[in-house]
C-alpha cells in the first residue's frame, strides 16, 4: 500500500496582521497630529484626540506583532509600518479648496442667532453671510478673508470671481461653503487673499462685495471656519 504524505501548512498569523495594520494607521494618526495637518480635516479640538488613539494603536500593533510566534509576520519586517505611514502622509490630499465654487454649487450658512450689529471690519464670512441674510449688511464696509475661485462654464457661476470658506463643525465631512462675489477685482484661483470693500449684491442677488483693496495672504493654519 502506497503511503500517503500530507503536508500541513502553517496557519496564517492574523492577530500579527492585524497588529500590523493597527501600527501603520497609529503612527499615520499621530504624524498627521504632531505635524499639525490633522487640521486639514477635523476642528483643532479634535487633534489631542486623534493623537491619543494613535499612540493607543501604535502600542496595541507593535505588542501584537511582537507577541507573534510565526516567522516571516510582518514582526520581522517593522520598517513596513514606518514606510506605510510614511506614504499615507505625503500622499494626504490638502484641505478642501475652491471645488464648490468651481462648479456653482453653494449653500447657506445658517447662523446660531440673527447679528444684532452691522457687521464692519474684519469680518468672518459666515458671519456676514448671516448678517446680509438678515438684510443687515448692505453696504457695510468689509475685511475678509478666503481662497478664490471661478465659475466652471456651464454653471451659473460661470465668468464670475468669489472669495470663499468653508465651515465645519466636526470634520470636513460636514463641511459647508459660503462664499461672496468678488466684484471689480481679478484673483488667482485657489490663492489665498483679504479682500476690503463695501457689501452690495451682484446681478444675481448674491451677496458680493465692491473690492476696493485685494491682498495675497497666506492660507491660514487652520483654513476652516
């Protein structure tokens, strides 16, 4: 009788995977924290969160892939973990920019109570979108601040200039834009600028201001209202 050989394999290590993956996203957290670009996408309240649960998980990966007992687990290979963070981080998208101004699509800000005052000086954009909403802004003499961008032909934004935030309460996955129409002045799209004038609306009842000083600024550290 023929002796039949059977070959066993070694069992797959999932917890040493697992730990793997909860290294890599631990130290993608915390980077993304301790660099500050964790701001780019949730309200900078949330950050010492977000690195507490990165640091938790970076401990968790490492203990489990250390406890592994199966050769050739990613235990043996702990440069993968630094790499995978490494390239999750350059390979982050930026902050929300002009997209809802390019393609014409807007929405209201609404604020948690109606201004009492005119708004006058610098002035946050939400809050004068508010105020103009009110009927409490015309005319009104104007700083603020925001990236622009342009209409995309086709929408009815088309041809026309707007400076621009957007608003988040959590993260960027509740975000909201308010913009207002720039009117006798030229940006670059998607730079940054404090622009002063007066508060009026433009040809179609938009709110828009009569730019009478533009100036190129930085984006802020934190860019979201």
């Amino acid at each position: 009788m023929d002796k039949q050989q059977t070959t066993q394999r070694e069992p797959a290590d999932g917890g040493a995977w697992g730990g793997f993956i909860a290294a890599a996203t631990g130290l993608v957290l915390a980077t993304l924290a301790l660099t500050g670009t964790a701001t780019d996408y949730v309200r900078p309240g949330f950050v010492p969160l977000i690195l507490l649960t990165g640091v938790a998980l970076l401990v968790f990966g490492v203990w489990t892939m250390g406890a592994s007992s199966i050769p050739g687990t990613p235990r043996a290979s702990a440069w993968a973990v630094v790499a995978v963070a490494v390239l999750a981080v350059v390979a982050a998208p930026g902050p929300l920019g002009s997209y809802f101004v390019d393609t014409g699509r807007t929405a209201t800000v609404q604020a948690a109570s109606a201004p009492t005052e005119r708004p006058e000086g610098e002035t946050r954009l939400d809050t004068l979108a508010a105020a103009y909403d009110a009927g409490q802004a015309d005319g009104a003499h104007v700083t603020v601040e925001g990236f622009a961008g342009s209409g995309q032909e086709g929408t009815i934004s088309q041809g026309r200039w707007f400076l621009a935030r957007y608003k988040i309460t959590c993260c960027v996955a509740d975000a909201t834009g308010v913009r207002i129409a720039l009117l006798g002045a030229i940006p670059e799209q998607g730079q940054w600028y404090r622009a002063t004038g007066h508060v009026t609306a433009d040809d179609y009842g938009e709110m828009a201001l009569e730019v009478s000083e533009l100036t190129l600024i930085d984006e802020p550290e934190v860019p979201y209202l």
